[in-house]
C-alpha cells in the first residue's frame, strides 16, 4: 500500500487510541497526525493542519457525538471523516452516514480492516471519461427465474477477467436477494445512499458499500421496503449514485427486479448492456416479451439489450429456442445451461460457482457472458 498521509483519531478511551497506534504504525509509521479527546479538540486540530483523515470513537455517546460531528463535517470540506464504534445498528450507521461519516468502522474488527478503510477514505474521485466504469442491468421477467445468479456469476467472472473492481447493487426491494446470497448482513444500502443529497460521489459509494471478495464490492438492499409505484420517492437522485459508480468501479451490475417503469428506463438507457432474464417456459416468455416491448418503446438500442435464457436444456418441457426466438421477437438470444445442484450448493455456501464449480460447464456459460461485456464494444457471439 502506498504512504499515507497524516490522520487524527478523536477518542476518549486511552486503550482504544494505543491499540490504534500500534496498527498504524505497524505499516504506516508516519501516518498518524495526532489525538484528540474530543471533538471541539478535533477542530482545533483541523483549524491548525487540516489532516485528510479525521476518526471519530463515539463509544462515549454516540447520538450526541454524531449530532456534534453533523455541525463539524461542512466546516472541513477537505478532510474525510469516519466513526468508529463498538455497536453496530443499521440505524447508528444510517445516522452516521447522514452526518457526513464516510465510513462506519467496527471497532472489534479494525486491526483487520483498516488498511482497506483507509485506502477507500483516499479514493480519487478525478476520473477522465473514458476511464468511467460500465453498467450492466439485469431485469426479470419472472419470480425465481434465477435473476439474481446470473447477476452475482456474471459481476465475479468481470471481475476475475478484467482484474478490475466490480461492484453489485441489489435493487429488490422485496427481498434483497444479493446479501442472503452471498451471506452478508449489516452495512449500508442502495437506499440509504439515494438519501444523501449533494453528498454522493463516487468517495461515498466506495465507502459505503460492503467488500465481498477482493475488487467485488456490494450495495446491498434492506428488505421490506414497500413498492408503491413511484419512481422518484423510492429512487431519488439514482441518476447521480450510478455516475458515482461509474467514477469508482469498472464494472457495476445491477440486480433489477420489479421495479417501476420510469426507473426501467433510466437503468436500460444509463447502461452499456441490459439483461432480460427469463426461462424458457409459457408464463415467462410472455413476460419477456412484454418488457421487450417496453424498452424498445423506451428507445434502448437493441444492441445492447440480451435476453438471457437461464436454466436452460435441450431436453424437457421447454419450448425449444426457436420457438422462443419467434415468440419475443429477436434474433439473438443468449443461454445458461440447467445445473441446480451446482447452483444451490453456491447459494448454500455463499460462493460463486468459479470457486465452487470451476470447470463445470454452468461456469463457462458466465464466461462467455462475460466476454461479451468485457470486450470493447459490448458485443460478441453467443
């Protein structure tokens, strides 16, 4: 990891300061500005050499320290604060993140963690246009027709070709698959980045989503959120997060299901590629025809629109591709064979089938995939 520059700890607990030298210094011997005791220290600290890094405990009394760190963070601009605490609620990190904090550190697991923490809170957020990241949307066309999967097989294989940081956002808002799938719990959402107004850029997405795997970072969505229709209460300001992915991450690949129509259509026209995913039986194919429709009518240029038969065989009650080809209306139609025992042992043990399945013949399926996006122009045989 390169040098880093100066950062100041405020806490109250001589322990916890100690321990954190010792970490720090362990890697990063000139890293560390100073400590404070408290935060009207802490701005003193900043008044006189505003450090890049400012960490706030607020062990002490959190509700009160994060309404005092909600007056401090608009005076210094230039510095990126971040709490640490020994609690861990969805809705003590909600409120940290709403006064400013652009990370939540658990103060059990820091010595392990704070290496990554640290280079996210120095992320650039200069990017040149061509060196924006892609979006990938995968929509359904029908429950359980493994939307989720797919999406989840397909961000790790760009992940593991490109050598470039991926990130998955869950936008169920019904059950919020992706974090069941892969097993993680706690965090920040998509939902709680949406509500951050002028403070999202692409630092905030960096720092608030969860790490999986290393390069493959996830926005996950907490359930039980109603739908009632309206794309702008449920989505505000989406067209500026996912600009703010696009400055972060390389490839960002949005698990999209049910969602309004008006933010059906933002996802589809902001993407490079958009994945219709259905499986080949009557009720499904219905549907996918209807959302064929529906985005054509939202001018996305064929090209970059994929229906995906998931679940696939050649053998079974299906209607054969052909047939699916006539019914949907399209030329192009990509495949992902049938293998639920591999699947479900990777939804049981929250792996991805490349280390799970690596050389089974499902996994080459989202090879190709991926090669389709990882080439420069989107496109490429089935």
């Amino acid at each position: 990891m390169k040098s880093l520059p100066q950062i100041v700890l405020t806490t109250e607990e001589a322990g916890f300061a100690e321990k954190f030298k010792q970490v720090l210094h362990a890697n990063h011997s000139d890293s560390l500005l100073g400590t404070c005791m408290s935060l009207s220290e802490l701005r003193t600290c900043l008044e006189d050499a505003q450090a890049p890094i400012a960490i706030v405990d607020i062990d002490s009394d959190p509700h009160r320290m994060l309404r005092e760190l909600d007056r401090l963070v608009p005076l210094f601009p230039s510095t990126r604060f971040a709490v640490a605490s020994s609690g861990s609620s969805q809705e003590l990190m909600l409120e940290a993140m709403q006064v400013g904090a652009r990370h939540f550190m658990h103060k059990k697991s820091f010595e392990l963690e704070l290496d990554r923490i640290l280079e996210r809170l120095l992320v650039d957020d200069t990017k040149v246009i061509s060196d924006l990241g892609q979006i990938v949307t995968v929509f359904s066309a029908g429950g359980g027709c493994g939307a989720t999967t797919v999406c989840l097989n397909l961000a790790n294989e760009l992940r593991l070709e490109s050598m470039q940081p991926v990130l998955a956002i869950d936008m169920d808002n019904c059950y919020g698959a992706v974090s069941s799938y892969l097993g993680i719990t706690g965090g920040y959402s998509i939902a709680d980045v949406l509500k951050q107004n002028d403070r999202i850029d692409s630092q905030l997405i960096a720092t608030s989503s969860t790490t999986y795997k290393d390069n493959f970072d996830v926005l996950v969505n907490n359930t039980g959120v109603s739908d009632n229709g309206n794309a702008s209460d449920q989505y505000p300001h989406l067209a500026d997060a996912l600009e703010a992915c696009r400055g972060a991450y390389k490839h960002i690949i949005i698990d999209a299901p049910r969602l309004p129509g008006q933010t059906m259509r933002l996802l589809a026209n902001v993407s490079k590629a958009v994945l219709l995913v259905f499986q080949a039986n009557v009720k499904d194919i219905k549907i996918a025809k209807t959302m064929l429709s529906a985005l054509r009518e939202f001018h996305v240029s064929s090209d970059k629109i994929f229906p995906l038969v998931n679940r696939f065989s050649r053998w079974g009650p299906l209607v054969p591709l052909e047939e699916v080809k006539k019914a949907i209306g399209t030329e192009r139609l990509y495949t992902v064979r049938n293998n639920f025992k591999k699947v479900v042992n990777c939804v049981n043990r929250g792996e991805p089938l490349s280390e799970l399945a690596p050389r089974s013949g499902i996994r080459r399926d989202f090879q190709r995939l991926a090669n389709n996006f990882h080439s420069h122009n989107g496109n490429g045989k089935k």
